[in-house]
C-alpha cells in the first residue's frame, strides 16, 4: 500500500469515527447546559457533498508518493477540510460535549488551551479532522482544575459555543468555546438519568 492509499483511508475512517464517538453516553444534565454530539457540529450539505467527493480521492491508491498529482491531490483534500463550514445550529448557546484533548503548548496549568477533537489520535498521530470537527476550548480564568489536562485525555467541557476558524499547529478550528466546567469523561458517563 502506498502512503497517499494509507492518508485517504485514514481520513475516510476519521469521518466514521465522528459520528459514533460517544453518541450513546447518558449523563446528569447541568441546568442550562444542553448536550451536543459531534454530529450536531457538521455542516450537513458539505458533509453530503464531501462523501461524494471522498469516492474521487480513492485513485490516490494509484499515484507514486510524493508526485505532483498526488501532492496536488492532497492539497486539495486539506483545503477542503480546513475550510469546512459550520453548523451554525448551536453557536452562541450553552452546550456540554465530550472529547479528547490535544495541548497546544507544553504549559502545565489549568488555563493551558487546547482542541477538542472527536476520536483518539486526531491531530496527532493522524491527520486533523475537518474544521468543523475540531473545537478551541479556552479555560475560563476562574476555572480550577484539580490537575493538568493531558493529551488525548477524554473530558466533558462547557460553555458557550462560538464560531472561531483559528489555524493552530494542530490543526484548523471552526468553532471556540471559553470553557466553565472541565470534567473527566468517566465522573459522567456513569451516572444515570
């Protein structure tokens, strides 16, 4: 298999991924918080048009690495992924969602910012998720974690969500979300309603 074959499946699964992460969880709602799944963040007219799109990009399967076509191919893709449009559904609303966390920086604090992606490896040992699936998650400065996030740790944040494309060396958000309540994904997903 060559790499390009291997980066498109990578891609195709990353988008599977999205839309089970999660979706299953049942937790105690915070009053005024209301929950969201990854699902809910996706533009549905670009995530239609890119599944047809996605078909077209399997004859990388055919192309040496490291070709003009095959560059030009990939290019193309992460264009089209960082560029994703929004759901514009739940912006400037109290929402909780699960995720994992990718650190920006290496500060060891409570207000470190960082991504929240929708599965394990995104952004990291993969590539990043469309746009639309990546949110920049800001802890609020009265917010008093009892210990530092640490990378691909699965959490539950809350907030307001906003529309924000910010370019990280992670990857491209669409979305941002000044975070009032940080908890750990097991505290909740236990709990029963």
């Amino acid at each position: 298999m060559t790499t390009s074959f291997l980066k498109i499946n990578v891609i195709k699964l990353c988008f599977a991924v999205c839309h089970l992460f999660l979706i299953g969880s049942v937790l105690a709602q915070t009053p005024g918080y209301q929950k969201i799944t990854w699902d809910d963040l996706l533009n549905e007219e670009w995530y239609q048009q890119m599944k047809k799109e996605m078909a077209s990009y399997g004859r990388m399967a055919f192309l040496k690495d490291g070709s003009e076509e095959a560059e030009k191919l990939m290019a193309s893709m992460r264009s089209k992924l960082d560029e994703a449009p929004i759901s514009t559904k739940y912006i400037n609303q109290k929402i909780r969602m699960p995720g994992f966390v990718v650190p920006l920086d290496a500060v060891r604090n409570g207000q470190r910012e960082f991504l929240l992606v929708p599965y394990f490896g995104a952004c990291i040992h993969t590539p990043p998720p469309p746009a639309n699936q990546i949110v920049l998650v800001t802890p609020h400065s009265k917010l008093n974690l009892s210990k530092p996030l640490e990378t691909m740790e699965v959490i539950w944040v809350e907030g307001e969500l906003k529309e924000a494309r910010n370019k990280t060396a992670s990857g491209v958000s669409g979305y941002s979300l000044e975070a009032v309540q940080i908890y750990p994904y097991k505290a909740l997903h236990n709990s029963k309603k």
